[in-house]
C-alpha cells in the first residue's frame, strides 16, 4: 500500500547526534517535497515489515537513503527530487534492489575503486559477465538497479583510464546504465553529471573500440541531456562529419586536435540530439542523403539517422523542432528510390517519416504517405509500420527499441 516519507532540510548551523529527536517545526526547517511510494518486496506476500533508515554520503557528494529490513536482507532507495521537479504527491513504486547488490558494486570498486587492487586483465574484460552472475542477466536488470549500478561506475570515473580496457568497459556500463537518460527520478542530474566527462574526450584515442563506446554512450543517454549538452555535441561533431560523411569528399584541411574513430556511431549519435534546432537537423539529413545516394549508402547507419532525424513523432524532443514536412517528403523519395530492401533499416525509416500524427504541420501530404505505403507494401514491410502511416497510433515496444537504436530497461515505456 502507499506510504509517505516527509523530509526536512535546514541550512541552519546545528550539531544535532544521529538518532536525536529534534522539533521540525523550528523554522530553521524546511520541507522538503515528500517521497510517496509504494514499497515492491521481491518476496510474496503482504504485510508490515520493520525497516530501519540508513543515510549514506556518496563519494560522488549524494545522499542516500534506504530502508532496510533486516528480517529479509531487503534494501529500498528512497529517490527524491531537491529541486521539486515532481508534482507534489505524485506515487512512485520503490522495488527492493537484489540481495547480491552489494556483491555487484563491490565487483565495480575492485575495477574502478579509489585504490587500484591486483586485477588480471582477464577479470577487467569478464566484468559484465561477473555482474550478470550476481544479479542475473542484464537485459532484465532493472530501473534501480541500473541506476545504482550507474553511482557505482561514476564514483570511478577518474580510474577509467588505467587501461584502453578500462576506459571502453566504463563507457560500455555507464551508458547501458543511464539508458535512455530518462525514467526515473533524478535522471536528468545523472546526465548532466556524466556530461562533465565530455570535455575529456578519449585517452586511449588511437583505440577504434573506445571510440565506439563512447559515442554509444552518448547516444544511449542523449534523451536526458539538456540542450546546451546537445549543441556542445553538434558542435563537436559538426565538423569531422561535413569532412568525412559525404562518399568521396575530399579531405580539405585537417582539423588540429585528436581525431575521434567510430564515423558510424558519430552519425547515430548526432541524428539522436532531439532538442536541436530543425535547421541543425536539415543539415545533417543533407550530408546523409549524399551517403544514401551513392553504392556505398546501402549498409550503415545511414538510412535509420535520416529516419530518426526526420521522424514526424520525437521520441522525447518537442514537436516543434521536427524538420519541415517538405523535407521529410524529399527524404522518402529518396529512401524510395535508394531501394526499401536494397538500404539497411530504410523501410522503417519511410515509416518513421510518413507517420501520422494528425498535426497538419508535421503530417506529409495524403499522396506521399500513399508512396510510401505502397513502397512499405511492396517491401513486405511488418502491419504494425503500415499502420504508422494510416493511422494516429503509438509505437509498440519492439519499434520503440529500433526507433532508439537501443534496448530499454526492463518495465520502461517511452511515451508517445
């Protein structure tokens, strides 16, 4: 059943013991907004169950608060928001984190704690398979659990670069934990405290791999990042694509400073920036299109960028900022023309551009959507697109995950 957990906070220079009872009502006090959850047990059954309360300062300077039963070894996080982003009174499930969670982040501090343990090289490369042996596969971890598992990694971030190993796995981990960078609370204070990692860019920058995890890991946790954190990516990544996007262009000058590797996942990274303005996203569509033009556009992230850039329905962005429905209409008669089954992932894309939203600004006219539905039609493509582009309906899970260009946590629904 729900429960309520009413916090204070005081500014006030007081030297109250742990445990002592003290008068809330001084007003050196000041309420916090309330926590209003509902306390999952992974074991059957209901009842009343004794906890107490721990509080932890983190050495990422957070505080955590748990209950904790000690009848059956169970832990429960209560999240709240400083900042009073959720509605006062909003109800929130807590589930228990697993029994081995521990075991879990002790396995973490071995690779990436403060001080540097005797660890074989082959234990650093085992480090997913070793935490799905404490908390089960990975694809069923779950929403606290992952988030957990994200405190425990970025209180290591600065030992990420012990080795190349070092650095991929955490951007491997940090990003598959923070995915999609929403969902849960606080997530949007996760990402902006990830974003300060940016500016560092790659070590191991001669490492193709650590490129690729770390662009993944952008991509994965774009939707949580705000939209000065997007533009500080644009920027970044504007340049090196003009330079090495379109088929054949030729080097021009070559730009000073480390030259990131991962030219594929750079594209899914920057078509994954939402909360860029429409001529941002133009523009790269343009340099695209020129790769879906030529032979070599046929494998790649190609045609799945220029659908997620052009997509009538964001995945978290504002409506506001999807490209022209005149250029949406351009990019499937392109797609069209390229080839359906010829272009990896480009019948999806048509789908994603001809979708209906019933917003007569963003929807392409009934002709082009007729294109594209017999284009879908001839290419065998699943109802469930088909239906996109007839009618006003949400994504189901499995295109949700392709829209994403990634899994979600167990339980998670985007909305549409």
């Amino acid at each position: 059943r729900p429960v309520q957990f009413q916090l204070y906070g005081t500014a006030a220079d007081r030297l109250d013991r742990t445990g002592a009872l003290v008068d809330v009502s001084d007003e050196s006090f000041r309420p916090l907004p309330p926590i209003h959850t509902i306390l999952r047990s992974a074991r059957d059954g209901a009842g009343s169950v004794p906890v107490t309360l721990e509080a932890v300062l983190t050495e990422i300077g957070t505080l955590e608060l748990w209950c904790r039963s000690r009848a059956t070894d169970e832990r429960w996080r209560l999240e709240f928001e400083l900042r009073g982003a959720r509605a006062a009174g909003a109800l929130t499930v807590t589930e228990s984190m697993p029994a081995r969670f521990a075991e879990a982040a002790e396995l973490v501090d071995k690779v990436y704690g403060h001080k540097a343990r005797p660890v074989e090289e082959r234990e650093v490369k085992q480090l997913v398979r070793s935490l799905e042996r404490a908390l089960g596969p990975k694809e069923g971890w779950r929403l606290p659990v992952l988030r957990e598992l994200w405190s425990a990694l970025f209180a290591g971030a600065p030992r990420r670069r012990r080795s190349p190993i070092h650095e991929r796995l955490f951007f491997q981990l940090t990003g598959y934990a923070l995915r999609p960078g929403f969902g849960y609370p606080l997530d949007g204070w996760r990402c902006a405290e990830t974003f300060g990692l940016f500016r560092e860019l790659v070590q191991s920058h001669r490492e193709a791999p650590v490129w690729n995890e770390f662009w993944v890991m952008w991509r994965r946790i774009a939707g949580g990042l705000e939209e000065s954190a997007q533009r500080a990516l644009w920027s970044y990544l504007q340049p090196h694509l003009e330079r090495r996007v379109p088929p054949g262009a030729a080097p021009g000058v070559r730009p000073k400073g480390i030259h990131p590797e991962g030219l594929d996942e750079m594209v899914r990274t920057a078509a994954s920036l939402e909360h860029l303005e429409a001529s941002d996203k133009a523009e790269l569509g343009r340099l695209i299109s020129t790769r879906v033009e030529s032979a070599a556009g046929a494998g790649g992230p190609w045609a799945w960028a220029l659908g997620r850039l052009g997509a009538r329905v964001p995945l978290y962005g504002s409506g506001h900022r999807v490209v022209p429905a005149e250029l949406a209409r351009d990019w499937v008669r392109l797609l069209i023309r390229a080839g359906l089954r010829r272009v990896d992932g480009a019948a999806f894309a048509v789908a994603q551009l001809a979708r209906l939203t019933g917003d007569r600004t963003r929807d392409l006219d009934p002709e082009v959507r007729a294109e594209a539905l017999s284009a879908l039609e001839a290419a065998a493509a699943p109802a469930a697109w088909l239906r996109m582009v007839r009618e006003v309906v949400a994504l189901e899970a499995s295109d949700e995950a392709r829209a994403l260009g990634d899994t979600l946590p167990a339980g998670l629904m985007l909305a549409a």
